[in-house]
C-alpha cells in the first residue's frame, strides 16, 4: 500500500500516479509548473534500452511482471499521446527524454543537457 494519496497532488504542482507492478506500492509523479510538465516515473523501466523498446520483456526486477508490463504501456502510451517528457532514475544522463512508438515497443528522444534555468 502507497503512502501517497494516488490521483491527488501530494505538494502543488506534484502529483501522484500508481504505477504498480515493479512493487504492489509502486508511485510516480507527474511535475507540473507554467504550463510545462515532466512525468517522473521511478522504475516503471528498469533499464530504457531494453524495458521501453521491450516493454514485453519482464525481469526479475518487476514483483509483479504481467502488471509491470501493462503499467509501462499505459505510461509510455500515454507520454507518446501527451507529448510529455519523462524522467527515468535508469535512463542516462541528463535523464531526461521524450518518446515515441516504434514497432511494438517505444524509443526515447534524450533531451539535450542545459545548464541554464
């Protein structure tokens, strides 16, 4: 069980999404400020190269594998639909990327690195 209240902003502008399946608990959170949002989506791909082009593919990682699969297509259907950037803890620097479908998977566009705000 969660400690965040799913579906409800946990500060302003954050708000909470389940993404079970990695673990029964599983949360990721979306970002949002000045129009502009980032989905923060924990480990609902371990590792991008291999679980967002194979989101078919499970590993021991996942407590759950059939769930973990269909939490990562529904996420990564719903970052393709929404044009919204992602940020993966396992994806590599600057962590950041856009995605796109690709065969019967997806691929992530990085995002470049700026040191400005």
């Amino acid at each position: 069980v969660t400690q965040y209240d799913v579906g409800k902003e946990v500060a302003p502008g954050i708000t909470a999404v389940a993404t079970y399946g990695h673990t029964p608990g599983h949360v990721s959170f979306v970002v949002a400020s000045g129009g502009k949002s980032v989905y923060v989506q924990s480990d609902v791909t371990n590792h991008p190269a291999l679980f967002a082009r194979n989101p078919g593919w499970h590993a021991f990682f996942d407590q759950d594998p059939q769930m973990a699969e269909a939490t990562r297509r529904k996420v990564y259907d719903m970052l393709v639909a929404d044009k919204m950037m992602v940020q993966g803890f396992h994806y590599p620097f600057p962590a950041v990327a856009y995605v796109e479908k690709a065969g019967s998977g997806y691929r992530e566009i990085p995002v470049m690195w700026n040191s400005s705000l």
